[in-house]
C-alpha cells in the first residue's frame, strides 16, 4: 500500500448500531475505497462485498467477526473497541457475566427498544431508538453471538497483521477485558470510550493509515 496503493476497507460495525456508526470516520479517510456491512438491526441487512484483497475493520462485535472470518482475501485487520471473547467462561474470568446477557436476551422480545436504547446509553450513544425499525431477530442472533462467540484461537493462529485500538475509558469493554484478549498488542486511545469511530474518529482514520503504512509489504498483494 506504499506509493499512494491502498487495499479496500471493509467495515462491521457492532451490536445495536448500524453502518452510519462509520460517517465520521470515513470523512477523515477521503479517496479510501471503502464497503461496509450492517447487520440489519434496524432494517434490510447488507452484507458489503469482498474486493479480491482488503482489511477488515470492526467495532466491537465486527471486530469479534472480523477475527472469526479473516480468511481469503482479508490482509489485515483493524479492531477497535474490540475482544476475542465477550462473555465469562471458566478459563476468561474478564469477560462479561453470561447472566447480563441472558437478562438482555429475555427482556428483548418484549422490549427491544428499552434494551438497545439502555446499552447505545451506556455506550455513550444519546440518540432515541426507532422502535419501529428495530429486528428483533436480527438483535437476538447478535446477543447470542456476543454470549456464545469464541474467537481466541483465531487469535492465536492469526495469520495477518493486526492492529488493536481500545479507549481506557471504556464502559463497555473494559481495559481487563481487552488485555486478556489481545494481552499488550493494544494501541489506547487515553480518554476513549466504546464509540472511538463515533467520538475519535480522526483518531481511528490516523491509525488505520498507519497501519497500512507500517505492514505496507505484508498486506498489499502487489
């Protein structure tokens, strides 16, 4: 990606949110080919296309993704509020308790925009949900990926360069929770919370260039 070639971006934004969550971020990165994913949590989902070659960026639960489906024509992956677990188990104590998600699970088809509105809160989102355009479906499938998804040993075996940004702020994921994941490969964000791309989008679209200019030779097929 040296001498002015870049490899196309694709985006998996998180749970709860939608493609739009990248607007800010993809103003700071001009002339990037750019595709992005949504999930459909408020409508039709989209699954963007794959150039023959290009990085993954993903947002918290599309970072989780991004790590589980590099393969193929991936060369690199940025994940940003990110982990390679969500929920506790035994052996990763730092994660989530099963039983919050299990509480979001159950109260999700009665309310479903009392739960996405309390967590888009949380993550420090204040626009009001659109009830009427909510997948209750489409939520449940994400909740229950964020509760049973595994991706360590994509981790471990990854075969592309990675770069990690987490903001030390986060309510979300906590800084314990994204060392026992990805231990000190992390690039913080001091002050950041769970919506770097949203709050720090400058921050991100500066990281995702330097990454493509650090791992130039490893990630562009030329």
């Amino acid at each position: 990606m040296t001498g002015g070639a870049r490899l196309p971006l694709v985006l998996l934004h998180g749970w709860g949110f939608d493609a739009s969550t990248w607007a800010p971020m993809r103003a700071h990165l001009d002339g990037w080919e750019i595709h992005a994913d949504d999930a459909g949590y408020f409508g039709r989902a989209v699954a963007a296309r794959r150039p023959p070659a290009y990085v993954a960026v993903g947002h918290s639960l599309g970072a989780m993704r991004g790590l589980e489906e590099a393969g193929g024509g991936c060369r690199g992956l940025v994940l940003i509020n990110g982990f390679a677990r969500f929920s506790a188990a035994a052996d990763f104590p730092q994660g989530v308790a099963p039983r919050v998600l299990d509480r979001m699970l159950a109260r999700l088809a009665a309310d479903p925009a009392a739960v996405v509105g309390e967590f888009r809160r949380r993550c420090g989102a204040e626009e009001p949900v659109d009830a009427g355009a909510l997948d209750g479906d489409a939520l449940a499938a994400g909740l229950r990926h964020l509760c049973e998804g595994d991706a360590r040993a994509a981790w471990a075996g990854r075969r592309v360069p990675v770069r990690v940004l987490a903001g030390d702020a986060d309510p979300v994921v906590a800084p314990a929770l994204t060392a026992a994941s990805f231990g000190g490969e992390v690039a913080w964000c001091a002050g950041g919370g769970h919506l770097l791309p949203l709050t720090h989008p400058e921050w991100c679209a500066n990281q995702i260039r330097m990454f493509a200019r650090e791992h130039a030779g490893a990630v562009d097929p030329a």
